[in-house]
C-alpha cells in the first residue's frame, strides 16, 4: 500500500453501520485507511428490539442512548464518525399507512440534505463511498431517502457551481452499494449447520422466500474478504443494545463457520471514475493508481 485511502459509508440509522459492511471497514481500519460512517437519522424512532433494554429509563431517553451506542460502535471499529442531524422518519404501518411525521429525514427537501452530505464529502475527501441501493436495502423511506441523498452528494461535491459555499470541491471515485443477506448466503449458512448437526433458524424463513424475487448475489461484483474481523463486526452490533438482541439469528451461524463458508461482504459497483476491472476483490481497486491525497 503506497497511499492512506479514505473510505465513506453513509447510512440511514445508528445500527445500520455494524449490521451492514461492518467488517469490511475494519479491514481497511487496520491496512491504515481512513474511514468515515455517516448517520443520517438519529434513530429516535427505532423500537426497543432487544428485551433485556425494555426498561422505562431507556424508552425515555431512546435518542441520548442511540447516540452513546453509535459512540461505543465506532470505538470498536475504529471509525471517525460524523452525524448529519436530521430526524427519524419511522417506518409507518398499517393499510393504509399514516403519513410520515412533519420534518423527517425522508420530506426534509434533497437540496438541503444534499448539501449536508456535501459538506462532510469535501471535508473528509473519501475516494471511495458505500451507500444503499435504489430499493434502500429494505423499503425503510430514511433508507430510500439515504440513497438519493448519497447518490446526489456523490454527484455535486465535485461540481464548485453546486453548493459553493459547503467546502472546496472533491470528487469521489467510486460509489458502491452495500448488500447483506440474500437467499444464497443464507441458503448456504441453513445447509452447513444442518451438515454440521446444527440447529438452523432459516428453515422457515427460506421455505417462505419468494422464488420470484432475484437474489442481491446477482447484483454483486465485489466480494471483500474480512473474514478476519467478523468478531469486531458482531462487538459493534451488540453494542447497539436497544437495537440488536445478542440471542438473536444475528449470531446463529458460529464464527468458524463463517469464516469458513462466507468469508466475505458484498457490494455492487455503481459508479466508477477510475478503471474497474469484475469481479472485483478491494473497494479500492482502480483508486491506488489515481489517488490524490
């Protein structure tokens, strides 16, 4: 590694960053990057979703202990990390659903958001940035509303006409979408516990999955190994304690297991201002050649 790279994922909630790439950003944490997550939300509508944390203290006060939670999430992964302020839109329910609550992250106007995500891009300067696809990983409105904003700042910070007055232009040279779970990784980790005469908790989810929809591994043209950091990765998840329950499917599939079967992250190039040869095994790769500190 010739250069110190820096690297950008921009997320809906606090949570979203260990639950989504998390080893990934460890990796390059320890190869001496830089690496930056942005939270768009606050998280302050997010339900209490592990019951040890169901206490009337922690419901009172659920957007101060979101915050020390991202706190203790970045320390373990030894990320910077920056907020961007706005409000958790919530994810509505019901048939038909309410409108969102006045003022959210996803009815805040995209030039304003924009401009907000801009402002971080020039000042960080990443070479590379991970967002959510078109779908926002799941059909959260904060995590649709996290794709546009991120492809839009992906598009002006280096224009000097957009947003003149929110930092010296940057272009980043890479934008990627992150991808979790699908039906093949999933399929897999079912097949080896069951090999290994290991109770699996994804029968009935498979046997449910919808045939029809195509699954995210045919999206995917980069696979970063971290197999190495998986451990850090579930540390940052549980210290989301309001968020993650430590007994939940999250940490079925044994760490050895992992490591053996899936040992990677996958994520989509989208856009791409350097040379990408794919499939891909580094979100920088391309970036060495062209970098400028």
């Amino acid at each position: 590694m010739a250069e110190k790279l820096r690297l950008m994922t921009v997320h809906a909630h606090p949570d979203d960053e260990s639950s989504k790439g998390a080893a990934t950003l460890v990796r390059y944490v320890t190869e001496g990057h830089e690496v930056m997550v942005v939270t768009c939300t606050g998280g302050e509508a997010g339900s209490i979703l592990n019951p040890a944390m169901e206490r009337p203290e922690i419901a009172e006060n659920i957007a101060a202990v979101r915050r020390q939670e991202m706190a203790a999430a970045a320390e373990i992964l030894g990320v910077q990390h920056r907020w961007l302020g706005f409000v958790d839109s919530g994810l509505p329910e019901g048939d038909p659903l309410p409108p969102l609550p006045e003022g959210c992250f996803a009815l805040v106007d995209l030039e304003v958001s924009t401009e907000a995500l801009v402002r971080v891009v020039r000042e960080f300067r990443p070479h590379v940035m991970v967002t959510y696809d078109e779908n926002g990983g799941y059909p959260h409105p904060d995590h649709i509303r996290c794709h546009e904003v991120s492809m839009a700042a992906f598009d002006a910070a280096g224009d000097p006409e957009r947003f003149p007055t929110a930092g010296e232009p940057w272009q980043p040279k890479k934008l990627y979408y992150s991808h979790g779970f699908s039906r093949a990784k999933m399929t897999t980790f079912h097949e080896e516990l069951i090999a290994r005469g290991i109770e699996s908790p994804y029968g009935e989810w498979l046997a449910n999955w919808d045939a029809s929809r195509p699954d995210v591994m045919e999206r995917v043209t980069t696979r970063v190994r971290c197999e190495e950091h998986f451990e850090a990765r579930d540390a940052a998840l549980t210290a989301h304690a309001t968020q993650i329950d430590p007994n939940s499917r999250w940490f079925a599939v044994p760490l050895d297991v992992q490591r053996e079967v899936w040992p990677t992250e996958e994520y989509e190039l989208v856009r791409s201002l350097v040379d990408a040869t794919l499939p891909e095994d580094d979100l920088f790769a391309g970036v060495y050649e062209k970098v400028t500190v």
